[in-house]
C-alpha cells in the first residue's frame, strides 16, 4: 500500500469510514459497499484506492495506531528509571487518554487480533518501541526492589488492557455505559496500580505449633 504522507479526501473519507465500521462491527462484518456507502463514493472508487478489503482494513488501523506516541516528560521518566509513585501516574494517565481520545482504537486491535492473520507485524511496528520502555522500566523497578518481584509484562500488559477493558466490560456486565471522565478516573486507576505494584512483606514464619512465632 502506497504510505504517503498525504493523500487524497476521498482516500480520507474511505479510510475514517473504514475505522468506524471495522470498530462496530468487525472485519468480516463489515462489507466494502457499506464503507463505499458512509464516505459517499461508489465501490469502484473504494477498489480504485484499496485493492483489496484487507488493504484498507490494515490502512484504516494504522491512522490511529500511528497517533500513539508517548508524551516526552513520560519517555524521560521510563529511562530514568523514576520512582514508580511519579512515572505510574503518568502511564495511567496516557492509557486512560488513548482510550478516551480513541474509543476505535481498541476494538480495532481486538478485530485484529481475533479476525486477520498477520496482526502481530503491524503491532510490533507501531506498539513494540512503547511496549519495550515501559516492560523494560517495570523489569528494573522489580530487579532493585521498587515494585514486588513479578513477570514485567504481567505489569505492562495488565495495566493497558484493564484500563482500555474496563468500559467494554462495565457495558457487557451491567447493560449501562461506564461514565468516561478521563481526570476523575486517573486517581483510581493510578491507586489500585501502585497498590498492586508494591512489594509485599515476606510472610512471618510459622512455628511447628501453627501459630506465627515471635
């Protein structure tokens, strides 16, 4: 596919009718004459542009995966290894603005990653170097002892998918939307993850009795 920075407004159009569709309704869903129909072309001209379904699905996802770039005050936090209590935050902070600036984002990964074969290049390119600081930062935050001693991803994973997941999941769960205020909900995202975080104290021992010796 042709990546030009620019292009043209109908290739524009075809591409945001695209996000909208796929994140509704999914790839295989999703039909190229209802992508053609939202942006106000005709099918030849979608297949003019994109040769193939596929080709404008991968184009469609790329638009917002490329606006992900972490601000610099947390790139310069992640590689100085600051304290978890200042660069936690701010992690939170990103996630919660992604998901509240990019509500197709996710679904379009998930549409991804359970219905096109091929995904992972595509994630990798776009989501690897943020993946790599942040799973490296929580990988030195446990080996000197600042978070419990725990596998990084479970940290860095974890902590993207509960915050992206936690809208979906409140609608499947209790028919209702969750209220999205991305500066109220930072707060107790950040306190349940520090929480999480933390290094545990080492179980006292336990005498032959049963009971904790002293």
């Amino acid at each position: 596919m042709n990546k030009a920075a620019e292009r043209s407004v109908t290739e524009v159009r075809i591409i945001e009718a695209a996000v909208q569709l796929f994140s509704r309704q999914g790839y295989k869903g999703t039909s190229t004459r209802e992508i053609a129909h939202l942006a106000r072309v005709n099918e030849a001209t979608l297949f003019r542009c994109f040769a193939r379904k596929a080709d404008l699905f991968w184009v469609a996802a790329e638009s917002r995966l490329s606006r992900l770039k972490l601000g610099r005050e947390l790139q310069q936090g992640l590689a100085g290894d600051l304290d978890p209590e200042i660069v936690v935050p701010m992690l939170v902070e990103f996630v919660v603005n992604v998901v509240a600036q990019y509500p197709e984002l996710m679904r379009l990964v998930y549409v991804a990653g359970f219905e096109l074969p091929g995904a992972e290049r595509m994630f990798r390119e776009h989501l690897g170097s943020i993946f790599d600081a942040v799973n490296g930062y929580f990988r030195r935050c446990a080996d000197r002892g600042s978070i419990c001693n725990l596998e990084p991803t479970f940290a860095t994973l974890g902590l993207a998918a509960a915050v992206s997941a936690h809208r979906n999941f409140h609608r499947l769960v209790t028919g209702r939307d969750s209220p999205w205020d991305a500066q109220a909900l930072t707060p107790g995202y950040t306190q349940f993850w520090l929480n999480a975080l933390r290094q545990q104290p080492a179980p006292a021992p336990v005498g032959t009795s049963g009971q904790a010796s002293d």
